[in-house]
C-alpha cells in the first residue's frame, strides 16, 4: 500500500519502515505495548487498540517520510532529511519517550501519551 501510494520499491518502503521505528523509537514502544497485561477483556482490547494504532501510526510515518524524500534518496537519507525537516516535534515526541522510559512506567496511561506524541509528528509534518 504504502509502496504504490508513494511509487516506491517495496524494499525501500521495508528499509525505512524498520530504520524509522528504530530511529523513533517506535520499536521500542511496540514492545512495552505487546508487554501490556491482558488479564481480562477490557486490558485485552485496550492493548490492541494501542497496538493497532501504533502499527497505523508508523505505517503513516513511513509514507510521510517516502513522500517528503528526493525521488532516489536511500531510506537512510530520506529518515535523515524528513527529520531535519521537523526536528522540533521529533526531539518533542523522543523526549516524551525518554521521559516515559525514565518513569520505568508503561501501563495504559503513559504509553497513549507516546502515541499521541507519534501522531503529533505526521501532523507536524502535513503542516
């Protein structure tokens, strides 16, 4: 989907798709959310809600970022540039989730923060 929306190989959409959740942290996120408990049906919903959301959040980001990129630009130098482009809302959404990290707390309040941090970053980006 997001090769043929932003004319890319699809190699170079998995390229950027991984280096991005690496370089965002978005990795990281991912598996305090799998670490979730899912003791009963309301903690289960809730961790795919945020599972999902983060996997449509990164999904957007990767375009974002293929769409901003010089036709040719490497995964690596796209993710580079497109950070220069919003480093403000990047170092605003890395420096919530170092804070989170620090706070050793990753339960179903901090970790929609971060999510919203995340989307704040494709708004940052679409303006």
């Amino acid at each position: 989907e997001v090769a043929s929306a932003t004319d890319r190989e699809q190699d170079a959409v998995t390229a950027t798709y991984f280096s991005l959740g690496s370089r965002l942290e978005l990795n990281w996120l991912r598996e305090r959310i799998i670490e979730l408990p899912r003791a009963n049906r309301w903690q289960a919903l809730a961790r795919a809600a945020l599972r999902d959301d983060l996997y449509s959040l990164h999904r957007s980001l990767t375009q974002e970022v293929l769409e901003a990129a010089d036709d040719g630009a490497g995964s690596e130098q796209a993710i580079e540039s497109w950070t220069r482009s919003n480093g403000a809302a990047v170092q605003r959404a890395l420096g919530v989730l170092a804070d989170i990290k620090a706070s050793n707390s990753y339960d179903t309040a901090t970790l929609p923060v971060a999510l919203r941090e995340v989307r704040n970053l494709i708004r940052a980006a679409t303006r």
